[in-house]
C-alpha cells in the first residue's frame, strides 16, 4: 500500500474519532486507545464505574465502523451454549433452536460487547477465547467464522459475590484494558447532567456518523500499517530492555519502587505474545501521529493500558494492581535507557 493511501485511511481515522466524539464527551484518551486498538484489530478489557457512558461509547464505536453489533450481559447462570443459540416453543407448539448472539450475524459480526463478563463462568470465558483467539467457533458440527470481530468485554469491580476472576489466559487476549473515568472538568460535567440530549442515548447514537469507516476492509489496512511503520534496531533493543524490566524491576538496579520491595513484586511478566502486542499498538500509535517509524514514545502511548493487566504481582500487592502498576511503568519508562 503506497503512502497515498496510508495517508487516506489516516483522514477516515480522524473522522472515525470525530464521529465517536460527537455522541461521547471528555474521553478523548479512552477514544484514541480504541481507535489503536481498532487498527490493530486487538480485543478491549473495560474498566469504570456503573454509569460512565460505557456502552454508550461502545455503541458509538459500532455505529461509526458499520457491520453487526451484539450485547450480551454476563450472569451465574449463562451457559456457553447460550452464547452459540437459544430454544423455545414455538406458536405452533413444537421446539425451535435459533441462532444465538454469537451466530446471528455470520461473518458481517463486527462488534461484540459482553457486559460484566466476570459475572459469567469460567466456561462462558472459554468458550469467548477460542472466539477472541481463533475469530470461529465450532458448533452443529460446523465451524463458524468471525473475520471482522472484535471483543470489547466489561468487567464489574465492585460487587465480589457471584463473579469468577478472569484467567490470566483470558486476560492476555485482550491488547488493552482501558479505563473508563467520570470527567473531571467542571463544564463537561454540567453538560452531561443537565443537558437533555444525553438523556436519550437511542437519539444520541442515531445522530453519530454510520460507517465512517468500512469494517471489512479493516483487517488488510491493519496489516499494511505493521508493515508499513518501521522500527530500527536500536528501538527493537529498546523494547527488549523495556520487556525485561516490566518482568523483573530488579534489573534496574533500584531495591525499592515507591516503598515497594521489588524482590516480591513481580510474580510473572507478559508474554511474548503480550509484548508483541504492545508493539502492535505502538505501530499504529506512530501511523496516527503521522509518522512512519517507531519511536520511544509510541510504546509509551499506551504501556499502561497494553501491558498492566498482564503482569501478576504478588498477592500482597495484587489488591491494589493498578495503583502499583503505574508506578512501576512509570520506573521503568524513565529509568531504561531510550535509543
């Protein structure tokens, strides 16, 4: 793909965030990290309180990138198959099997929202990685292909009780978990409570650009933005160093990170998979500034959200993960040596 058209699909980026925004007010950060996770084809963890416009913006996302969109709610008592169909009695008395939320749609599934997953079984999620990980499912002794899905998964963080803890395997299909936060600008708070339009999200999301931009041809200029941004040698070394400090912080030479005792802090780093991930995002991070090349500063652009939720920590830090973790990116960002 010539830098032409590079250049092109960077213009229906831009339109893809303005059409998101105009339905989504004061997360401008949390709708860049979706539009790179967007063209890097990856699946979304969501983090945030109950009433932060979630599925909301999740619902703006499948608007402006057209295709199919299902939601469905995670609960103790949904079963896998009840992702695959669904039966009743019909009105002339006899069984029916539908296809559930998963098959509805065939290949045109595009964007598929699961609500409080951890609400679900351990069952339910294997049944979602073997859709996250391989884009099928095999059901009616048939294999069922999703090429254009795209998994954005909520998670409840508040309520324990009747929830199971997502695998460190579930989690590391996922490129990002962002979090979803109250604004805290004093006017777009006023907006969102006392202006009537976001009363009537139906209205809202009708009113945000449809199709801005093609979800099937999403896949191949993906492919073109990996091979098209490139990375020197001395920023692969880079990320390799990086790599092996989020692994283990004592190789950084400190003994403690904030008060923390970096001897029992770390009890297992991202994979190989996760970190080629993070390589992933950070290309498409270079493309929509612009730019054609790696730098430091496009890892840096969303190490947080691509790498936190992969690195287990001891359980006397893991109650408070995502506080520890932002300082032990922040250690490792301004104490690894850049190119």
């Amino acid at each position: 793909m010539s830098e032409n058209q590079l250049a092109d699909w960077l213009q229906k980026a831009s339109k893809l965030e303005a059409a998101i925004k105009s339905a989504i007010v004061g997360q401008e950060r949390a709708i860049h990290l979706l539009t790179i996770a967007i063209f890097s084809r990856g699946h979304v963890l969501l983090e945030g309180d109950v009433g932060v416009g979630k599925t909301t913006l999740l619902r703006a996302v499948a608007r402006s990138l057209g295709g199919a969109y299902e939601r469905v709610e995670g609960s103790v008592d949904m079963m896998p198959t009840d992702l695959i169909y669904h039966t009743y009695i019909s009105e002339d008395g006899k069984p029916k099997v539908d296809p559930g939320p998963l098959l509805m749609h065939g290949k045109s599934l595009s964007t598929f929202f699961f609500n409080e997953i951890n609400r679900a079984r351990p069952q339910v999620h294997s049944l979602m990685l073997r859709a996250m990980a391989e884009r099928s499912v095999t059901a009616f002794n048939k294999e069922y292909r999703f090429p254009h899905l795209q998994v954005f998964a909520d998670r409840n963080r508040i309520e324990k009780e009747e929830t199971f803890e997502i695998s460190s395997a579930a989690k590391d299909r996922f490129l990002m978990e962002i979090s979803i936060e109250t604004p805290k600008d004093n006017l777009i708070q006023k907006e969102l409570i006392f202006n009537d339009k976001f009363y009537d999200v139906d209205s809202l999301i009708q009113n945000v650009p449809a199709a801005v931009v093609p979800y099937s041809e999403l896949n191949d200029i993906a492919q073109n933005i990996q091979e098209s941004v490139k990375e020197s040698e001395p920023m692969k070394d880079y990320a390799i160093r990086l790599w092996t400090a989020l692994r283990d912080p004592r190789t950084l030479g400190v003994k403690e990170i904030d008060g923390l005792d970096v001897n029992k802090l770390v009890e297992s780093g991202a994979s190989p998979r996760g970190m080629a991930m993070l390589i992933r995002a950070a290309k498409v991070n270079a493309w929509l500034a612009g730019r054609l090349d790696l730098i430091p500063e496009d890892l840096h652009g969303g190490l947080q959200e691509t790498m936190a939720h992969r690195i287990v920590l001891y359980p006397n830090y893991e109650f408070q993960h995502k506080e520890i973790m932002e300082k032990v990116i922040n250690c490792c960002t301004q104490r690894v040596p850049t190119p």
